[in-house]
C-alpha cells in the first residue's frame, strides 16, 4: 500500500509483471524504513526492498519522465566504462530497468557497500575522515577511473568562453538558468568586464563565459576530457565502516544520471572541492573578510601565507582535493593547473544558481568564479598582471553590490510548524541529568554538557568523541553552558567564573583563563554559538569564544526579564516584563509591546503589588526572526523587514504550565519556528493552539543545529536522539 500510495496503482501492477518476468515470488518494503519516501531534488523516488528467490537486498528507484530518466543507461554506460573500477567503487544494476506507460523508469540498484546501516555519506563524516575520503576519490577518479584514457588522450585546444560553455552544459545554453540568473543580477553587458575585489581587479566571470567582450581576453587552452561523475558533490559518496572505523578506500559512487564519457576531466575534481567547502563559506559569520580572501587566493593561487590566515581544517580540505589532483597529473603540470581553475570558474557559476545555497555561499562561490578565471588570463597572456593590476582604492569591492551573487535582500520566509520528520540516531549517554545542555558544534557534532561540567561529544553520526570529565563547583545554574559553533569549544558557567573548554585538532583539551563573573546577577546569555555573552542586567557583553575576550557591550533596558543572541551576536533581543528590544548590528534598535500577566494575578488590584512576571525570547541562528513567549502570548518578529509575522494568545493550560523555571527553553529556527521546553515537555507554540510533541519521558534539553535541518533532545533519563527537520 505504501508503494502504492508513493508511486500509483499502475507502477504496482508493473512492478507485478517484473517480478514474474525475473522469478520473484516476493517484493517488500524493508522495515524499518531506511529512509522516509518521497522526492528528491529530481523527483525520484528511492525504497528500500527485499526481494525473492534469491533473497536480496535493493534500491528501487523510480525516476520522473524526461532527461532525469536517461539516468538508468547512464549508470549501466558508467558500469561497463571500467568494469574493475566499477566493481570496486560503483553499485551495480542487477536487473534491467523498465519504462513504464507513463515515461517514468524503475531501476533496482545493488546497496552500496552491503549495507543501509553501516555505510555513511561523506558530508556526514567528520572532517579528518572527510579528507581521507576525498584523496581517496580524486586518485581514484584520475589515476584508476581515467588511467587509461588519459593515457590515450589528446588535448583538445578550447577557448576559455568555449571550454567554460561546454562545462556549463544546459545551465547555460538555451536560455538556461545560469543565463536568467545573471540577467535578473545584471551582470551582462553595458555591466563592466571588471569586477574589484581586496585590491585586484578581476574579469566578469559572466561575461567572459559570454566570450564576446573585447575588454576581456578568449585565448585557447588545451583541454583533456575522459570520464565524468557529473555532479560528484560530497553526499553522492557512500563511505562503509568496519567496526566503527570508516574505509575510505572502499567509497562508492552512487546517481550516475549525469555520466559522460567525454566530461571535462577536472570538473568532478572542481564538483568534489566545492562541495567540501560549501559548510565552511555558507553562513557569512564562519570566515571574517580577510580569511574568506585569503582561502580564494589559496585555491586558486597557493602561497604560505593565506595557509597562515585561513582556518587549518579548511586549508587541509583544499589540500585533499588539489594537492592529490596535481600529484597524480604532475606529468601533465602547468595546462592541467589551467584547466582546474577553468573547472572552478564553470563549477563556482552553476554553484551561484542553487537555491539551496546561502546568499553567503552564492556570494562566496561567484567571487571564486572571477579569482579563478582571473587567473587563467593572468597564467595565458604575455606578462600576466594585465589581468588583476593593482588598483589605487584597496576598500572598493564590487562583491559588496547588492546584485552580484546574490539576488539581494529576501525576507525570510516564516514556517510556523517546521517539526521533526524523522529520527536519525539514538543513544543513552548513561548520565541521567535534569539539568544537562545540549548543543551542536561543527559539522553536525553534538555535546552534552551535565550539572558538573562534564562534557560529551559526539559525531554527526553517533560516534563518540573525546571528552573531559565534571568537576566541582558544580554548573551554575539550568542551561548554563554554551558550545560553540565553529570550533570544538564549550563555555561552563561556573558559579563565580566562565570555563572554556576547547578541544584541539591534534586531542587533549586546551582551558584559556576563565572569564570572571562579576557578581551574582552576572550571567551567561545560553544562545550564540560563533560568539557568546554575558549580562549583569546593566550591560551585555559580547565574547571572543576562543579567549573569552570582550568585543562589543550593548546596554540593557532597565528591569531585563531575559536575553538571546544570534550565532554572531549581529540580532540581540532584550527584553522587560512587556516590552522587547531587538537591536540588529547597523540599524537603529526596534521596540515591541507584549502582553503578560500571570493567569490567576490579571486582576488589576493584584497585579498592582506582584512582581512583572518574566517572559522567554529566542533568536533564530542566523538572526532572521526573533520569538518571545509570555504568560499570555506568543510572538514572532521578522527582523529583516521589522515586522510581527505571528501572534496569538496562549492558552489557558499552557499558561499555567509556564509557571516555574525547570526544564525550560525556547528555541527559534531561521524559518521562525519555535521550539517550547517547558517542564519537560516538548511542544511547538507557532501554531494556533500550539502542537504538543509526542515522547518519551521528560527533557533536559534541546537544540537545533545552525542550518535549521537538525534537531536534537536529551531526556532527563540521558537518553541523546537527534532529528531531521
């Protein structure tokens, strides 16, 4: 029924007739589902099924009528291209592929390494297993994959426009995507062939694809072409484990619609750095403007110097892909530089056209467009500064334009019941703890911090981590702790002092010198995640997470109820019993009115001698809304456009729940979704009557990772799940 209810009453009854053509007496769905049914970004299906005689594990994979269902011939052309490498690093079809009336295509696909349980995406790695996986994909692409064929090829002389036309495919011919998006930028001609970025002036990657600028040169370069993945991004690698330790050298490669025989040779090499380094450059915070310059160069023109000035995990993954692509074609040497840097221009372009993407990561992946093309000109004419001269204004930076990369502002869009869709792992940390923090730090790793300041850590798939042990004192207060977003650091706030604890790349721990609390209405602000901060209810201040060092102070409104910061601290929330502050970095604050009243004190005569009663705010991760709850409503701000986006009173039982302080936060998603922990009972207060959340047992704590695609609880009973969103 569920097939059925996936894929229609007339591909069951093929499905029917492909059994009996094959001998299969059984076909189900393997349970539990690997994966919840549905659509990708293509539209195709894929299932988990056992089949029988001979029992079988496969894929079913239904893909949607027109150039996405050329994908079954693809893979079987790709299967048969190097059959020694296919056995080892592709999966197999084991049955033919049917067309159904209708033009869709059913394909059964061989489970990669043996297994839907043991074997991993790359992206999920963890960073030093991700870069062992991807030197393992770059040799083996070019010195197995394409062995023979490089060892036959000729190059074939190209134009940049030319080569760059071919790489961009249906992208950009026709009318393609990449065309409409640079039209809606405004990036073709009257628009400059230049383009200014730190100092150097840089070719319009657009129009030189265009090739019809006589500012810009075309020259010829030559080209090898062979073997090509297509679209090699890091979630299209499958990676086996074996006894919890991950094989790099057993990768399979899976979604073969895009496989061609005559691919540019350094595009799935351009695909695979990319991608890598999408989580890096996604979020405008991660790298501040001088690292973001200096890993463009690093790419594209290697010094020691940018080494020093970019993040070493992120040095080390351009490295994995480059340095291992260059020492298998060092025969090959300076035209294979060329061509790589020809593959980042067209693979950076088609990047800028993702609505997946972050406007920080399309902004990122345009600017690597005009470095890399920038340097081909330089490496192909006489001289080679004439391409990036120098200019007298260092500050002018055309990147800066609303239009380049980006498609300008956008308001975020509010979604009031983004909840959990399915549960991606579970463990028992073996330390129940009704005051335990949870939070996400890089790459999807998870912490646990409990009452004494001992911290847990895990993988983005469950793996441990080292950690370090508690100690007395013991954690302040309910939820005061903090763990940081871009490096394997946690915050512990002690009763008379801040404790860093980081986690350096080559182990151990490293603790900076504590930041002093000053007295005791000195507290930790428990959101933020690149920075973090602190309040004395006169003043919050703004930290360095590595040090502790002091940035920024903001000054609080008189009798604060509560704080939140955004990731980077650029939103800050504040607010007092019926009132909130929300400053934005670089606009003038805003002032919002809310009610809140205890349920059984709302007579006038009461009120006038009981205390303001306190409120909850929470700031998304990127600080594109802003949630408050009170005792009497809920509250959500847009803080792009400064305007309320939802409210509505609460009721009567959630208001009497919200009395007393234990178990308690609230969470906000960047699509405005907020997440309310109240007596330890999950539920989401943005939909009209709020949605109670089914579990098991009480939490300690939540939290949503900074992408918004992740949510993890701890249950008082030390039990970790985490979530897809």
């Amino acid at each position: 029924m569920l097939i059925q209810e996936t894929c229609g009453v007339e591909f069951v009854e093929e499905l029917k007739r492909q059994g009996r053509d094959v001998g299969w007496t059984e076909l189900r769905l393997r349970r539990p589902l690997w994966s919840t049914p549905g659509s990708s970004y293509t539209g195709a299906v894929l299932l988990p099924v056992l089949v029988a005689p001979p029992p079988r594990q496969l894929l079913m994979k239904v893909i949607p009528a027109g150039s996405a269902g050329r994908e079954a011939s693809a893979h079987a052309e790709a299967l048969d291209a190097v059959p020694a490498f296919s056995a080892r690093h592709l999966v197999g079809q084991p049955y033919p592929a049917r067309d159904l009336p209708d033009g869709r295509t059913v394909m059964f696909q061989e489970v990669a390494g043996a297994s839907l349980v043991h074997v991993t995406p790359a992206g999920s790695l963890p960073p030093q297993e991700q870069n062992q996986v991807v030197e393992k994909v770059v040799r083996g692409l070019l010195a197995d994959w394409n062995e023979l064929g490089l060892k036959e090829a000729v190059p074939e002389q190209l134009t940049v426009s030319r080569s760059l036309t071919r790489a961009l495919g249906d992208v950009w011919t026709d009318g393609g995507s990449l065309q409409a998006f640079g039209r809606r930028l405004g990036v073709f001609a009257p628009s400059s062939p230049w383009l200014y970025s730190d100092g150097m002036r840089l070719p319009n990657p657009y129009l030189l694809v265009d090739g019809r600028n006589p500012a810009l040169a075309d020259p010829a370069v030559p080209v090898l072409h062979g073997l090509g993945h297509g679209d090699l991004h890091l979630d299209n690698i499958l990676v086996p484990r074996r006894e919890k330790v991950v094989q790099p050298q057993e990768y399979r490669l899976i979604d073969l619609c895009t496989f061609s025989k005559r691919a540019d040779v350094g595009g799935d090499v351009a695909t695979l750095l990319l991608s890598a380094l999408l989580p890096h450059v996604n979020h405008p915070q991660e790298l501040p403007p001088d690292q973001r310059h200096a890993l463009l160069r690093f790419i594209v023109d290697p010094d020691a110097s940018h080494r020093t000035d970019i993040v070493p995990g992120v040095a080390a993954r351009v490295t994995a892909v480059r340095d291992t692509a260059r020492d298998v074609m060092h025969g090959w040497g300076d035209p294979w530089d060329v061509q790589l840097l020809l593959s980042l221009t067209a693979v950076a372009l088609r990047f800028t056209t993702y609505t997946k993407i972050s406007a920080a990561g399309r902004t990122f992946c345009a600017r690597l467009a005009a470095h890399a093309c920038g340097e081909v000109l330089a490496r192909t004419q006489d001289g080679g500064v004439a391409a990036r001269p120098p200019i007298a204004d260092r500050d002018r930076d055309s990147f800066t334009m609303a239009g380049f990369g980006q498609e300008g502002g956008r308001t975020p869009v509010f979604v009031p019941d983004q909840g959990p869709r399915g549960r991606r792992w579970r463990r028992e940390t073996g330390v129940p703890d009704d005051r335990a923090v949870l939070g996400f730090g890089p790459a999807h790793t998870l912490v646990a911090i409990d009452s004494e300041g001992g911290i847990r850590r895990w993988t983005a798939v469950g793996d441990p981590l080292p950690g370090v042990d508690g100690r007395s004192p013991r954690q302040r207060l309910g939820h005061q702790s903090l763990v940081a977003s871009l490096t394997h650091s946690v915050v512990v706030a002690r009763p008379k002092e801040l404790e860093i604890v980081r986690f350096p790349r080559e182990g151990g721990t490293f603790r900076p010198p504590s930041v002093p609390l000053r007295n005791g209405d000195h507290f930790l602000v428990t959101s933020g995640g690149d920075v973090f901060a602190t309040h004395d209810r006169r003043h919050l201040t703004v930290h360095r997470f590595d040090d502790g060092a002091p940035i920024e102070e903001l000054t609080c409104p008189p009798a604060m109820a509560a704080s939140a910061v955004s990731m980077d601290a650029s939103v800050v929330a504040m607010a007092r019993s019926r009132e909130v502050h929300i400053h934005r970095r670089g606009h003038p604050p805003v002032r919002w009115s809310v009610a809140n009243s205890i349920p059984h004190l709302r007579n006038p005569l009461l009120r006038m001698v009981t205390p303001d009663p306190g409120l909850q705010l929470a700031v998304s991760p990127r600080g594109g809304h802003v949630g408050c709850v009170t005792f009497e409503e809920v509250v959500v701000w847009s803080t792009e456009d400064e305007r309320e986006v939802y409210r509505r009173r609460l009721t009567d039982r959630e208001a009497r729940e919200a009395l007393g302080a234990k178990w308690m936060r609230l969470v906000c998603t960047e699509t405005g979704t907020l997440f309310w922990l109240r007596r330890g009972r999950l539920s989401i207060p943005t939909t009209d009557g709020g949605t109670q959340l089914q579990q098991s047992g009480t939490y300690a704590d939540v939290a949503v990772d900074r992408d918004g695609t992740l949510m993890a609880t701890l249950s008082t009973e030390g039990r970790l799940e985490v979530w897809d969103l």
